[in-house]
C-alpha cells in the first residue's frame, strides 16, 4: 500500500502514536536508566503530548478536508512550540562552561510557589540543570533527538495538511 492511499485516520494515527513512543522512550530513560527531566525537557514532554492529543482525537473523529487540515494544523502549533522550546535546550547544552545559568528551583517547586506567568517565564529561560548532558545516543543528546524529533513532526504536520486540503 502507497503512502497517497492511507486515509487520514491512518496518517493521523501514526503521528500520534510517533509521540507516544517518544514519551514511552523519555519515562523509561526517566523510570529505568536515573535520567531525571529538566524543566525544559518537562515542558517538552508538554508538547508532545499536545501533539498525541490532537492528533488522537484527529485520527477517531475522521474529519472531512477542512477539518483534518485544521487538526494537522493544531498538531503543527505544538510541533512548533516543541521546536522552538527544544531549540533553547540544545543551545543551553552548547554554551561554554562560564555562561551556563545558574540552577533554579524545579517545576513543582516553582508552580506551587510562583504565579504561572513567573513560572513560564523561568521554564522557557531554562536551568544549569538543562545545559547538563548525562546520556547520548549516536553523539545526540537527548535535547538534540527531541529537536529532530519536533522538525520530522512539524513537516509531517504540514504536509498533512497540504495533503488533507488538496483532496
């Protein structure tokens, strides 16, 4: 079966189960390998999921052109906050030594004590504990894999859509 033969259920189906297996990858290095998430790395599992979600929804619903386009889209405003929040991390892992910022306090310290706009703004700026890597895989950091990751889903979300509007 050609890939221009797949509905877009089907297609919407394999973009959410792409995020799932990421999480499932980012909970067993998290639950079974000691790799504890930075703030950034919390926020975008956020992502992901957002993307999971609508693209889940997507794919049971069975929209007609406009509406899968409008799912696709959905799913590629999350793919693009991923991009953008994954970008910071790789440039925090990046930074010489001496410019790295200091460590903060971690996520539910900061939401119990800080309004949520303090705590967005200091989750989007990142950590010390964010410039930090601990495991690589094919010489990529987990920070890298995950920006690579959020680029492949942002275009596949695009191309959803181009393709769910040319139908």
């Amino acid at each position: 079966m050609k890939i221009s033969q797949l509905s877009f259920r089907q297609m919407a189906l394999v973009g959410a189960l792409t995020p799932a297996g990421l999480l499932a990858c980012g909970y067993f290095l998290q639950y079974f390998q000691g790799q504890d998430p930075c703030p950034l790395c919390l926020l975008q599992r956020g992502f992901y999921y957002g993307i999971l979600v609508v693209l889940a929804v997507g794919a049971l619903h069975g929209p007609g052109r406009v509406g899968a386009a409008a799912y696709a889209g959905g799913a590629f405003v999350f793919a693009a906050g991923g991009v953008a929040t994954a970008v910071r991390h790789v440039w925090l892992q990046h930074l010489p030594p001496d410019q790295v910022p200091a460590c903060g306090p971690d996520l539910f310290y900061m939401l119990d004590n800080f309004p949520l706009g303090r705590t967005v703004q200091l989750l989007l700026r990142g950590s010390g504990q964010c410039a930090e890597v601990h495991w690589r895989f094919l010489g990529l950091s987990i920070a890298e894999w995950s920006l690579a990751w959020f680029v492949t889903l942002a275009a596949f979300t695009l191309w959803l859509a181009a393709r769910s509007l040319r139908k």
